[in-house]
C-alpha cells in the first residue's frame, strides 16, 4: 500500500503566474467595461492652441541656420 506523505504546499511558479495574468486580463476588461458605460469624460473639450505652437517657433537659441 502506498501512502501519500508528501503533499504540495504551495502551487507552482507557472500556475501563480498564470493566475496573476487572468486576474489582471479580469481587471482590464471590468475596467474598460466601465469606461464605455461612463463615455467621454469631456466631450466638448478641445486642444488650446498657443501663439508658440506655429511651424518654426521652436528654435533653440545659439543654433544657426
């Protein structure tokens, strides 16, 4: 008769990971979920444009041309 004295006391690496990355896929889906029942947070908000963001105005000084 055999007996069974050597029992596992913690899983294996491989299954904690495995566990650990379908509760983060878990987390994320529930979290995007969420965040397309809530919608756009500011649906009427749009970049501010600057007198510095024109083409060129970004010259560093001291640099020639």
């Amino acid at each position: 008769m055999t007996t069974h004295t050597q029992q596992r006391s913690a899983p294996a690496p491989y299954a904690l990971l495995g566990g650990f990355l379908l509760l983060l896929a878990a987390l994320f889906a529930v979290s995007f979920a969420v965040g397309q029942l809530a919608g756009p947070v500011a649906p009427d908000m749009h970049g501010v444009t600057h007198p510095d963001d024109e083409p060129g105005s970004h010259d560093m000084g001291g640099m020639g041309h």
